[in-house]
C-alpha cells in the first residue's frame, strides 16, 4: 500500500444543511459541502476515536486542489472538478461523479456513478461495475492508499462480504 502524500494542509469544513436536486429530480440533504475553491488542500482526517459521521457530502466547483477527506460518508457527490486529487475515506452508499475533468481519485465506494467526466483517473474498490455515461479518457484502478484509520468498506455493513473488489 502507498501512504497519503505529504503536503501543506489548510483544514476546512462547511457544515451545512442544504436541500438540493439533482439530475433525476431526488432531493438530498448535504450535511457537509465544501465548494467554491481553487488553489489549496483541504483535510477532514479519519477520527481517531473511530466514530464515524456517515453524513452525506458534496464537492462543488473546486479546481486545482487536493482534498483529503477521510472519514466514512453515506453518499458523496464530486461537481465540476478541475485538475484536483480527491482522497475519499469509506463511502457506504453511491459516489457520484459529474462534470469532472483531469482529476484522480481515490477512494472505495458502494456504488460509482460517472457522468460527464473526460480525462480523470479512478482508483477504487467498489460493489458493483460503474455506471458510465457520457465519459471519455478515463481510467481505472485498484484503491492503493493507506493511512492511519482506514476503514473497510465491509466493516461498515455496506455490502456483504466478498462483493467488494477493485473496479
């Protein structure tokens, strides 16, 4: 396995509750988002204490920026990135993915949804195949991050054992 990489880190979180629609109409409530950003690193480390939030959380219009966000979520959803690194600790519910250019990202995930993103990298392990539409020049591979607190995906009751496997 190969360590998170070092970098300076500028530790933000906007918690939030946002009622919000997204493309199919279905409402979502997003307890934390982190949007409008360029230019930095942002952080929200694995808890040491081990208690997860599972909150559900968006990324929104953020380009040239690494985001280390380790602690287990419900469903994450990435929008309009641009040239950015994602670190996604344990997503027990859907990642979805739109509007996505040049990026990596890393992470495990019940389900993968990819929607309008051209050029980015995934390293993942996940439940079931991904959902593609409207995608060109992406790429995949096994999750080969490791960092103190990881959390398997099938230790938090999101899938049965031995249906996770690298996308």
């Amino acid at each position: 396995m190969t360590p998170l990489p070092t970098h300076k880190i500028v530790s933000a979180e906007r918690t939030v509750t946002t009622d919000t629609s997204d493309a199919a109409g279905d409402n979502i409530q997003y307890s934390i988002e982190h949007q409008n950003l360029s230019n930095t690193a942002v952080t929200q480390p694995a808890p040491r204490d081990g208690k997860y939030n599972h909150k559900d959380m968006r990324c929104k219009n953020i380009t040239n920026c690494t985001l280390t966000l380790l602690d287990v979520y419900g469903c994450v959803r990435l929008q309009n990135l641009k040239n950015c690194t994602i670190y996604l600790g344990c997503v027990t519910g859907p990642l979805y993915v739109e509007s996505v250019t040049k990026c990596k990202i890393f992470g495990a995930s019940r389900q993968l949804r990819i929607h309008d993103t051209f050029e980015t990298e995934f390293y993942m392990q996940t439940a079931s195949g991904p959902i593609i539409e409207n995608c060109k020049g992406l790429g995949f591979a096994r999750d080969v991050i490791d960092y103190e607190g990881k959390v398997s995906p099938e230790s938090q009751g999101s899938a049965n054992r031995g249906e996770w496997r690298g996308t």
